[in-house]
C-alpha cells in the first residue's frame, strides 16, 4: 500500500481541526467549535473565565527578549483556535475546585504543546497556510519554525516544572507519545495491518494529549483518583472518536460544514479510517474494485476522479462500517463517564460524545 502521512489532527488549516474550522481572534463561546452544550449558565460562565485567564498566561508564555523568536512564538497563540484542550481542563476541573491557580497552568501546558507540535508539523508537511495566515514556515523558514516549535515545548516543560515532578512526568510522557505517533505515521504500518496502525497513531498523536488535557483538569482541581482516571481514559477515547469523525465528513459532507472541500483527504493522498476499510476489502463487485483502484495510489489531482471516489465510498460498505467505528468509541467515551458525580460538567462532557455518535449515523 501506498504510504501516506497524516498531520496532527486537529490542528490543519486545510481540513477541518475537529468539527467545524478553527475559531479566529478572541474565542466566541466555549463550546463554539466543537460540539459541547453547555445546559447550566454558572458551568458556561466558570469555564470561560478559566480559558480567558489561560489566552492572557499564553501570551506571556510565549513572549521572548529576542523580538524574532517573540514574534514567531505569537505566530499561531494569536491567530486563535479552538482551544480544545483547555476546555477540557475548565471542565475536568469542574469535579474539584476549578478555581485552583494551577488549572489555568496545567491548561496553558497541553496548548503550548499541542502549539509547539503544529509548528513541526507545517514543516514535516511543507504545509503554507495555517488558521488562514502564513505558517511560520512559508513566513520565517523551517529552521526559525522548528525553533520555535522547540521554544514552545520548552515553555510548557518549564510551567509543568512549577506544577510538581509529577505533572512533569505526565508531560513527558504524553510528548514521547506523541513522537512515537509522528514516527509510525511517518514510515507506515510496514508489515503491521493497516487499520490498526492508522487507529494507534490516532491514539498516541491526538489521544494522548486530548487525555493528559483532561487528567491535568480533575488533577489540579483536587478530584479523587477514581474521577482523574475515568475523565483521562474518556478524553484519549473522546480524541479519537473526534478525528475519526471529521475523516467521515470529509467524505459525507455535501458542503464546506467541515470547513475544508469535501475530498481534501482525497486530493492530498491522505488516508483516513474510510479508505482503509474500502481497501481491505476484497469485494469482486465494481464499485468496490474501482474504488481499490481509485485508492490505491495516494493523491488524486484529477477533480472527476475525486468526485467519483466520493460517490463510491458515500454508498459504500466501508462507510458503514467506518460510521459504526466512531458510534463505538464515542459511546466508550461516554460509559467511562458513567459513574462520575452527576454535575453540569458530567453533562457538557457526555454531549461530545452524543454529538459525534449522533453526526456519524
């Protein structure tokens, strides 16, 4: 099979970064991009002060007595996003004292890492734009971008230092899973099977980090064990449910609802979750023949052909079986909630869940 590389997920600026396209400029509501309500009015109100107070600790964060490496740092913090990791540190935190000074630090840890890997990634991928501006790389060149990269990451490990050895140690380790996702991307599955590669680098390279982003939430706020672990397996899980749900809409959107071209993964010889299931199977029908064939030589430049591929895997077994993939493991991510205290933040957590399995019938 052809070997292709996905970038970090939820992180492009030309496909979507989650469920809808990235939030630009000073964050709307909470919620705004990825598919979390927010029933209680006090939950909504607790959690936007926690992620404004973690916009200002990132811009200091970020800053540098040398102006280029200032500038660069405050690249991508200040062109927006989502901020999904420090939303689920506001809500995990929600199962303790959400007030603790060191949640708005453990929140600023997973942005400034998951900001650092996107200044890698544009230069792994070569990639010119990111949120609907330059990428550092296309602007500065990728020796000032894969310093910066390394700036940040040297940031979040300084403020994780100041949280305790422990949070040290987590950090560490989500960063070295990281890696391991961006290694096993890059060289392919080899001689493993495809599918499996594919879901595990989907783990290790947004699991991890959507995961610790939760663990530091209900850890700093002072949680019991029991409620650390179980909102920590809910966000590795809810991680991937989430990027297996925009490689279906990719797919089955008939519009720019994704905030990408339906097809973007086809033009880019992008494998997602999809076109590896149509690939490993070995129907003798025409559709299911032609779509091998389609598939099986990584990007596709000619518009007809994309447009074609589309049509076969909308109608296709292996979109069915991709749908019941992410049904699955959003409704795991829901029952790892199920014995948490029944709070509002219980119940904003559990919508993501029936948001992605709902979006995926």
């Amino acid at each position: 099979m052809h070997v292709w590389h996905r970038e970090n997920v939820m992180s492009s600026d030309s496909r979507a970064v989650g469920m809808t396209a990235d939030v630009t400029g000073p964050l709307a509501a909470p919620n705004a991009a990825v598919g979390i309500t927010f029933d209680d009015p006090a939950l909504e109100a607790a959690v936007r002060t926690c992620l404004d107070g973690v916009e200002s600790a990132l811009r200091d964060a970020a800053t540098s007595a040398d102006p280029v490496l200032a500038e660069v740092a405050r690249h991508l913090a200040d062109a927006g996003g989502k901020r999904f990791r420090p939303l689920l540190v506001a809500l995990a935190a929600q199962f303790g004292d959400a007030r603790a000074p060191e949640v708005t630090s453990a929140a600023v840890v997973v942005e400034l890492t998951h900001l650092a890997t996107l200044y890698h990634d544009d230069v792994m991928d070569e990639a010119s734009v990111r949120r609907g501006a330059a990428s550092a790389n296309a602007r500065w060149g990728n020796s000032i971008a894969i310093l910066t990269g390394d700036f940040l990451f040297a940031r979040a490990a300084e403020i994780a230092a100041g949280l305790g050895p422990e949070a040290v140690r987590i950090q560490s380790r989500t960063f070295a899973r990281l890696v391991h996702g961006q290694i096993a991307e890059t060289v392919g599955p080899r001689e493993s099977n495809p599918i499996e590669h594919y879901l595990q680098v989907i783990a290790d390279k947004t699991g991890s980090l959507i995961g610790t982003s939760a663990r530091f939430g209900a850890m700093f706020s002072g949680a019991p064990p029991p409620v650390v672990e179980a909102v920590a397996a809910y966000g590795d899980t809810i991680g991937v449910a989430f990027q297996l749900s925009d490689d279906l809409l990719d797919i089955a959107s008939e519009s720019a609802e994704s905030g990408k071209t339906p097809g973007t993964d086809l033009r880019e010889g992008v494998p997602t979750l999809p076109m590896l299931y149509a690939l490993a199977d070995d129907a003798a029908d025409a559709g299911s023949m032609r779509m091998r064939e389609i598939l099986g030589h990584g990007p596709i430049a000619d518009d007809g052909v994309v447009v074609e591929a589309l049509d076969l895997l909308r109608e296709s077994a292996a979109m069915k079986r991709a749908r019941e993939t992410v049904r699955g493991y959003a409704e795991r991510a829901r029952a790892q909630l199920a014995h948490l205290p029944d709070v509002p933040a219980r119940h904003a957590l559990e919508s993501l869940a029936d948001f992605i399995a709902d979006r995926s019938a």
